[in-house]
C-alpha cells in the first residue's frame, strides 16, 4: 500500500452541511404579516390588524424580503405601497392563504361531526322565534349533540360568549375584543313611537303631544334603554319620566294602562304582541336611531358552522318576522329589515 500523501484537494471534505447558509424561507406567518401591511398601509395598523407588534412585523417583512431576495415594500411612502416584486408575490399570498384557510375549515368541519355539545345564548326579542328552529336544524346535522340555550338580555348573551359560556351569540351588543370574533349581520331595525291606543292626533303635532304624557321607559341597565335614553338626550327632548322597566311585555303594559308612550323596536312590539290592541304604532316624529342584531361565534372555531346558521336565521327573519310586523305596522316596511 502506498503511503503517498493524499492531495489537497481531497484532504479534507466537510459535511454536507457543515457550512451551508440556512436562507430565510417563506413561512405562513409571514405572509400573513405581508398580506396585514399590505391591506393596512402602515407597520403599527398591520401589528394591531395581526395581534402582534411593530418590531415582529419589521423582522417577519424583512425575512421574507430576504427570503424571496427583493424588496417588497416602499417605506418611504405613505402609505406604504407594495414594489414590482411585492405585487408579484401578493397574488400568490393571497391564494395560499385561501388555500389554507379552506384545509382548516375542511378540518374543522370533519371534527363538527363527533362535536359533543354546543351552546347558543339568544337575545331574548328573537328566542321564541329562532331558537326552536336552530335546534332542530343542528341536530339534524349533529345528532350526537346536545344543544342547550339560554335566553336574555342582549349584553348578557354577548358575555357568555365572551366567558365561553356560549359557543354561539345572537345578539345587538357586540363584543369588546371585535377582531377575535365573526359577527354576521341578521337584522336592522330603527326606533318606533308606541303610544296607548287613541292617545294622540297623528294629524297633530307629535312631539307637543308627547311632552304632555307620561314616558314609560326602558331601564337604563339594559342596552336598548340606554339607546333610548341616549337618543332622547342627543334629541335634547324634555319627556315626563315615571316608570322604568326590563321586560317589553311590562313596559307596553304601563304604556295603554297609563295613557303613555314608549320608544321601541320593531322586535319590542313583535315580543309583546298580545298587548297591542291597546296600543297604536307610530314612525318616529324626529329623527331615529337604529339597532342591528348579529349572529356572534369565535373567530377561527366551528368552521362554516356559523356562516350556515347566520343564512337560515336570515331566512326564518325574512319568512317569519317581516310579516308579522308588516300586519301590525303596515304603512312602516323601512323600520326593519334582514341584513345581508
């Protein structure tokens, strides 16, 4: 055996690896981050859009500039537009981020099927109305569910929700934190003037007659009589205040036993209905405020699930409440309608 030395050339061969640069690569998150700053204008509206902050959006921009070896962004801009490059690469963020978000709804859905139990907390203006039918519909679909509700006021079903007492809230308040939740719109509806039957010449001036009777208000503890009241207070409209109460069915009540009048809405009058033959519906005198109820879920949680149950409970308002307001206020159609 030769003992010549071995060439320099071959002398010493690193690992494969021993030296090799690991380059930046393109991950999820920061296409997320390029997609927020390229939608927000701005590195503080992209971490606020994002849940992150300034200095992880600049370092998750600047990998992924390194990672694709261009710039993606004019900073010196504002806002901050996308470069050639960035262009480029925002069309194919945007489909893999589609893509994605279409294998984890697919997930999601898969693992719906063997859901346990689901909770709903409904405004209770809609629960006679909704929450039957959404029962039945869920489990139709997840016979192994045990569904369970709760019935009340609008804050108090957006708290459960937000406690995690509730997976799904139907409801006018929304929560704090809006960004963590999806919140699809179900119905709109402005204020109408309720006064005991007979009480006031709709040919007359309103607003003299209303100051001469008593105003049975809503407490200021739940949000529709802080909508009232608020509203009468922007009006700089003096009312007789007396009475105060939680329940529709009370105030309408006190309004034809006292030969007063309330501010409601559409669904106020449709949950109290046995009392309006005692009652006359009004437009507003002045001009009104508005309310929306929305079907709430946790953003990211039930896949398609809310979106499904948001589309049959606009159909239920459409083919169950529109009616029935339209034959106690016929000549009112433009107080309410179904969201889109």
């Amino acid at each position: 055996m030769s003992d010549a030395p071995i060439p320099a050339a071959h002398a010493q061969i690193p690992a494969a690896h021993a030296y090799t640069k690991v380059s930046p690569e393109l991950t999820l998150r920061g296409l997320r981050v390029f997609v927020a700053l390229e939608e927000t204008g701005s590195v503080g509206s992209a971490a606020a859009q994002i849940g992150g902050s300034p200095s992880g959006v600049s370092q998750q921009i600047t990998a992924l500039e390194q990672a694709v070896g261009a710039k993606l962004f004019d900073r010196r801009s504002r806002p901050v537009s996308l470069t050639p490059a960035g262009q480029i690469l925002r069309l194919h963020a945007h489909r893999i981020l589609d893509a994605v978000s279409e294998a984890q709804a697919e997930l999601a859905e898969r693992n719906l099927a063997v859901l346990p139990r689901l909770s709903l907390a409904v405004i209770d203006d809609l629960d006679a109305t909704l929450t039957p039918t959404l029962v039945l519909s869920l489990q139709d679909s997840f016979r192994n569910c045990f569904v369970e509700t709760y019935s009340g006021r609008s804050d108090r079903a957006t708290e459960k929700l937000e406690r995690r007492e509730a997976d799904i809230a139907i409801s006018a308040s929304l929560p704090a934190n809006a960004k963590a939740y999806r919140a699809s719109p179900l119905l709109w509806e402005s204020l109408v003037l309720v006064a005991a039957k007979g009480l006031f010449d709709a040919k007359r001036d309103l607003r003299r007659q209303l100051a001469a009777r008593p105003f049975v208000q809503y407490s200021e503890a739940m949000p529709i009589g802080r909508l009232v009241a608020q509203h009468l207070k922007r009006l700089k409209l003096e009312v007789e205040r007396r009475y105060a109460f939680e329940s529709s069915r009370s105030v309408f009540a006190m309004v034809a036993q006292a030969d007063g009048w309330t501010l409601a809405t559409p669904l106020n009058l449709i949950d109290a209905e046995r009392f309006l033959p005692g009652l006359e519906v009004f437009p507003s005198p002045f001009p009104t405020v508005s309310r929306s109820i929305y079907l709430i879920a946790r953003d990211g949680e039930l896949a398609r699930l809310p979106e499904r149950l948001a589309a049959d409970c606009r159909c239920l308002l459409a083919a169950q409440v529109l009616p029935r307001f339209a034959a106690l206020a016929p000549t009112m159609p433009e107080v309410i309608a179904v969201g889109d």
